[in-house]
C-alpha cells in the first residue's frame, strides 16, 4: 500500500442516502470501503419522522467512530432524492415517495445535532461524483452519468467538477425530450428520456401498445415491469421487442445530444434499469457510435456503473473531500 492510500484509509466521513424506500447510513474513508453502515426504511408519514432518523443515525456513526480508536471525521454528506438547492442545502420539491419531503432547510437541521461541516446534494448527483472518484470512470474528468431506474435522473462531470447550475439543479436528464411529440412527462413536458428509458416508462409503453392493439390479456398490465418487458423481448415478443428498440434509440438520441453539448469522454449508465445490462450497453454504443457528429461520438466510452447499491453512500461521504 502506498504512502498516499495510507492517508485516506486514515480519512473518514459520514455517508447518508436518502431514498424513497429506504434510508442508509455509513462512516466511509477516502478509498471508499464502508467501515459502519445502518440503514431503515423511510417513514412514510412526516419530514420529522425522516429527520428524527437521521438524527439517530447520525448519533449512531458517532458512537461508532468514539469507540474505535476515535475516528476523525471530516463531515456529513447527504444525497437525497428530489430538486435540492446545493449552496443552502435545502430540500426545494422533493419527491412524492418521500412524505413532506418539501423545502426542507435539511443542511440547517442537521447543523443543529453537530458542528461538523453538511452537504446537501441530489442523489443521483452523488453517485455520479462515487463513480467519477472510484468506479467506472475515475480516469476520466468529463463524463455524463445516467441512472435509469423509477425515473431517469443525471449528473454532469465536467472538467473534473460536478456541474450545478445557479442554485443546484442541473443535470435533469431524464427529462432531456427526445419526441416533441411524444408521451406526456409527469414534470409537464413531452418526449422526455424518462418516458421511454426508466423502469416506469418501458412498463408504461408496454401497456399503452398493448391495448391500443386490443390483441391480449397476457401479462397482466398491472405485473408489467421492465425486466418482465426484456424477458419478453428476449424470448422473441415483438411487441416488448418495439418497446425495448425504442427505448434503446431514445437512450442513443438523449446521449448524442448530450455529447454534443458537453464533450464527454465517457457515459456511465447505473440503476435497476441496466441490471444486467451488457446487451443494453452494446446497443447504445453501437447506436451513439453511428449517429451524430463522428468527432464526437466516436470517441465516447459507454459503461455500466461500478459501484452498486452503496454508491449513494460513499458518494455523499465524498463530499467532504472536495468542498
Ligand atoms: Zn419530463
């Protein structure tokens, strides 16, 4: 081990996902390895609920560092579902799977149960941030990270910074329209990626194309998923065959016109979506490879995220490190 791993195993802070179902915890050092994790499901009633819990966890990783030889923590990092004002860590619109989860001056909350510093960020803006410092691309400064699952949601590394915008809400790219006259979008927009590429917008198209032809019952719409759509795909379903192909060129559009805006080395695709998504990843970057200005697209990289279900963790813990 080097001199300079031997220095971050010696860093540590605290990691917080915050997600619809579920909340993690964990006390997480510089290379990532996750020394204390806890983690309960999200109460489903109040904003004090969630941040009674976090309180506890919190209170929890403390005790945890006090009693194993005193780790120093650098911080408390937050990735949380929902619009997130970066600079006042505050929740602005959060999401209807979290109750009351609305502007919630969540940096504030906490800062009351300690005097360590506080990130707030999106959560799928973290994971991007795990995976460009240790996943999939961390020799890469510029690259576009796409997590498909419930929704789509994004984040954008470039020139080795998280990109925010004015007040933190950039890198929507789920809702990037690829069809002006495509599917309505819940954000009130048409076309957006999220219809044809999230978990929910392949099960939706599989529904909607099935009854617009009247031709069966089987599946029933309501056990209708995305992996039950590749299935189906897979074991030669024209119709999920369609539905897949479609969600395969919106993914391909969305991503050579993000090319073309930011110049990326490498695209990051992560979520439920891409579970076992070799095939998924093949297809996109033979598509995004044969569109749109050579220049640009060819050079492009597309790979599934690294990191797994701890990503939201280590990713909001890294926030200590580059603030
Ligand atoms: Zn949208």
């Amino acid at each position: 081990m080097s001199t300079k791993e031997l220095v971050n195993e010696m860093e540590y802070s605290v990691g917080i996902d915050i997600g619809g179902t579920k909340i993690a915890a964990g006390i997480v050092n510089k290379s990532g390895n996750i020394v204390f994790r806890r983690s309960a499901p999200t109460p489903q009633s109040s904003r004090n609920e969630v941040l009674d819990l976090l309180d506890d966890m919190i209170q929890a990783c403390f005790h945890y560092a006090n009693h194993n030889g005193s780790l120093p923590l650098k911080g408390i990092g937050i990735g949380t579902a929902g619009q997130i004002d970066f600079h006042q860590g505050r929740v602005l619109s959060g999401t209807a799977n979290i109750a009351d989860w609305n502007d919630v001056a969540l940096r504030d909350e906490i800062s009351k149960i300690t005097s360590l510093p506080v990130w707030v960020d999106n959560d799928v803006n973290v994971i991007a941030l795990a995976e460009h410092y240790l996943g999939a691309a961390q020799a890469e400064s510029n690259i576009l990270f796409l997590a498909l699952g419930t929704g789509v949601g994004g984040g954008i590394i470039s020139e080795g910074r998280l990109i925010h915008g004015a007040w933190g809400s950039a890198g929507e790219l789920g809702h990037l329209s690829v069809n002006m006259d495509g599917p309505e979008c819940k954000c009130g927009f048409r076309g957006c990626l999220e219809t044809y590429a999230s978990g929910t917008g392949i099960a939706n198209r599989m529904r909607e194309k099935l009854s617009e032809l009247h031709v069966r019952q089987d599946p029933e719409p309501e056990h209708i998923t995305s992996q039950l759509v590749f299935q189906l795909m897979k074991s030669g379903d024209k119709i999920a065959g369609q539905v897949v192909e479609e969600m395969i060129h919106a993914l391909s559009y969305a991503i050579v016109s993000l090319i073309h805006i930011f110049n990326p080395t490498m695209i990051v695709l992560g979520g439920g979506v891409v579970e076992d998504g070799e095939w998924i990843r093949l297809s996109v970057e033979k598509q995004v490879h044969a569109i749109g200005l050579r220049s640009m697209v060819h050079p492009v990289q597309i790979q599934l995220a690294k990191l797994g279900p701890n990503a939201g963790i280590i990713g909001a813990a890294y926030q200590s490190w580059i603030y």
